[in-house]
C-alpha cells in the first residue's frame, strides 16, 4: 500500500533548490578525537553564484557556550571557503570516553552578496558582540529576510575511542533522460552503519523528489525523480543521514528531452 501511494504521488516542493541554500556540511568523520584536525565539504546551492560564505565551530560543556569564543582568532572560523578544515578542541581530552559525546558543532552561513552585516563586522575584527552572536547564531539572522540567506548546523561526536564511526558512502543510479513532466526512477545503495531514523534526502534544481525523503530500512532503495515541463539539464542531489551523525552526498544530473 505504501508503495503504491507513492507512485501515485506527486513531486515534494520541499526538494525543490531554487534559491540560496546551504544544503549540507559533510565532515571526512562524524566522530573525532579531541585535537582532531578535520577535513571538510560544505554544498551550498545558488542559483545565481553570488553570495559568501561564513562557517564557525562551536564547543559546547555548557547551554550557550563555545570554547572558541575563548580565543582570540575563533579556531575554525573561515570566510569563503567551502571546502576546509577544523580541529577539535585538545580540551575535550579531560571529558572524551569512550562513550561518544555530542560535543561539536559546524555552523555555515550563506548569505547572498552584500545583505548579511556580519561579513562586514568581521573585517573590524571579532567584536564581544559578534563573538555572543556567534554563540547564538539564530542572532545573526535578526532583521533579515527569508530569502537570499541560509544557515545549517551539523553535529559531531567527541570521543576517545579507538574505533570511532565512519562517514557512510552513498551511490545512486538512473537514467540519463527523461520526457518532459516524466518521472524517472533512482536506486540509491548505502555503504555504512545505518541507525533508527536513517534517511535519503533528495534535492534538485528543476521538478521534485517524491517524498522530502525516502526512509532507509535496507542497504538500497528506490527514490523517484518528477521532471519538470521544461526540457534541459537538471541538478541533482542525494543526502544520506545514518540516524546518528553520519552524513555523505551524492550528486548527478539528468536532462529533459
């Protein structure tokens, strides 16, 4: 029964990217140890290629805190760089076991050219009141629109484990073409630990994923593409999320004949 509601359902405008959006931070772990450096790919979607990109790290013992607040430079803090690097703060070691803790978060802010301040602020320097608004980064959004600006959080695991959980891979496959307002079936196959909860996310630049996201309760599932009326290529992309801090994407295309 599900199945077939599904067939007969039609695009989600949820998976619909026609305007700025950070759609995903994929750290090389989700889960590190204290003093850890950390590679890092952040996909932002931008229709018109015109914006900047701030991201941050934040620490958090207690409600409200970053130990990167403490430092002079903000450790992890960058300006434009989407893909890079972090380290996990050495002063983790006194609270990391081998019971992985929810310690670390990456936040980026997407915003389009010219309407965020903060990137202004910063070239004065971090400020006491820049650092308290980058501890409560819903603050840097006040007085802002909607549209043209884009903030996401991920969370990742402190512990000092010796075999700590690794990044999931995630391949999809399906046609190269379709006919206009088509649909176009995608198997999608996920290599990794699966937890409760774990789910595909799907996004593109043109038509809809049926279902804002497609539960993953095998190794392989099936997630279909409607095109739009327009013909011409399409951006495409896949989000798998483990159930616990586990993230990978997938990227592709498909064209409209």
């Amino acid at each position: 029964m599900i199945a077939l509601l599904l067939a007969c359902a039609g695009p989600s405008e949820d998976t619909l990217v026609d305007e700025l959006r950070v759609l995903s931070i994929t750290p090389e772990v989700p889960e590190a140890a204290p003093g850890q450096q950390v590679r890092q790919d952040t996909l932002v979607v931008d229709p018109f290629e015109d914006h900047r990109l701030l991201q941050w790290t934040c620490t958090s013992l207690a409600p409200g805190s970053c130990l990167e607040a403490e430092s002079e430079d903000w450790e992890g803090l960058s300006v434009d760089e989407p893909r890079g690097s972090f380290t996990v703060s050495a002063a983790l070691a006194s609270v990391a076991t081998d019971e992985p803790l929810p310690l670390v978060r990456r936040w980026a802010l997407a915003c389009e050219e010219g309407l965020c301040p903060v990137f202004d602020e910063l070239d004065a320097g971090l400020t006491e009141a820049l650092r308290r608004d980058l501890q409560a980064p819903t603050e840097l959004l006040r007085d802002l629109p909607f549209e043209g600006v884009s903030l996401a959080v991920r969370g990742m695991y402190v512990s000092s484990r010796e075999d700590p959980a690794t990044q999931p891979t995630l391949t999809c496959a399906g046609p190269w073409e379709v006919e206009p307002a088509g649909t176009a079936e995608f198997s999608c196959a996920v290599e990794g630990r699966l937890a409760e909860g774990a789910a595909l996310w799907g996004y593109t630049s043109a038509g809809g994923w049926v279902g804002a996201s497609v539960p993953l309760r095998s190794a392989e599932v099936g997630y279909s593409l409607v095109a739009p009326e327009e013909a011409g290529p399409v951006q495409l992309w896949v989000i798998v999320e483990d159930g616990a801090s586990g993230s990978a994407v997938w990227s592709g295309s498909i064209r409209v004949r």
